[in-house]
C-alpha cells in the first residue's frame, strides 16, 4: 500500500500537466506602439496566433469607446484567430481581443470572469489613464 501512495505521488508530480502553466502566455519580445494623442505607449505583444494575426493589420486607427470606466474597445477590421481563456484578473495595460473581433485596452485592474485571447501588454502604464481620458478616443497601432 505504501509503495501505491509513493508512486501514485510521483506520478502527479511529473505527469498531471500543471494547469496554471497552460493557461500562462509567454511574451516574446515582439513589440508594437499605441499612440493616443501626444502620448506613445510601447507593447509587448503576446506570443498567439492572434497577435501575429494583428500585426498584419498595423498600422491600424481605431476610434475607441469607453465602457464601465476601465477600458477602451472598437471593432477590428477583420477577426482574429481566437484562444479564449478565462483571465481571472485583468491589469491596467492589458490588450485583449473579445469575441474574436474586438480589440480591447484596459486602463484599469480589476478581477473579471469573462474570457479573452490575449494579444500584447503595455510595459509603462503610469499615464494611460490620464492618455485615454474618459470618452472616445482614437488610438493608433503601429510597429
């Protein structure tokens, strides 16, 4: 019975996948800009289908909307390769795309149940709330 527990033990440690992994995405380096105004915000794009799929739209313009006081969205030209995946917390510089067609910025962190495919992060978001203000405002993607 012991040697069962031990083995038992050892094989959920190497074989059970460690679900947290799956579901982290990795940022490869790869960079894109959002200019709002006078302000210019470097990104870091994530390393999906989805990212590199958006990538060949740039440069793109895009009039964003506000909603719930905590991020800007529009409507792609085109859909994106989705990978939903439930986010648990979304952080101030997030770039999410919903529904495969929908860009989204977050300006603000909050925990959140809904489910997006994740494309880029911007490294310095200390006046992006101050950039995107409250209303529309237009952002422009480039690389």
């Amino acid at each position: 019975m012991q040697k069962t527990g031990l083995l038992g033990l050892l094989l959920s440690l190497f074989i059970i996948p460690n679900t947290k992994a799956e579901n982290t995405v990795k940022y490869q380096g790869n960079m894109m800009n959002i200019t709002i105004g006078q302000s210019t915000f470097s990104t870091e794009l994530a390393d999906t289908q989805a990212a590199k799929e958006l990538t060949a739209l740039l440069p793109l313009t895009l009039e964003m909307q506000d909603h719930l006081s905590n991020e800007k969205f529009a409507e792609l030209p085109k859909a994106l390769s989705r990978n939903d995946q439930a986010v648990g917390r979304i952080e101030a510089g997030d770039i999410m795309l919903w529904g495969g067609n929908t860009l989204v910025v977050f300006y603000e962190s909050f925990q959140s149940s809904y489910r997006y495919t994740k494309l880029g992060k911007i490294k310095n978001t200390a006046q992006l709330k101050n950039a995107v203000g409250a209303g529309k405002v237009t952002m422009t993607f480039s690389p």
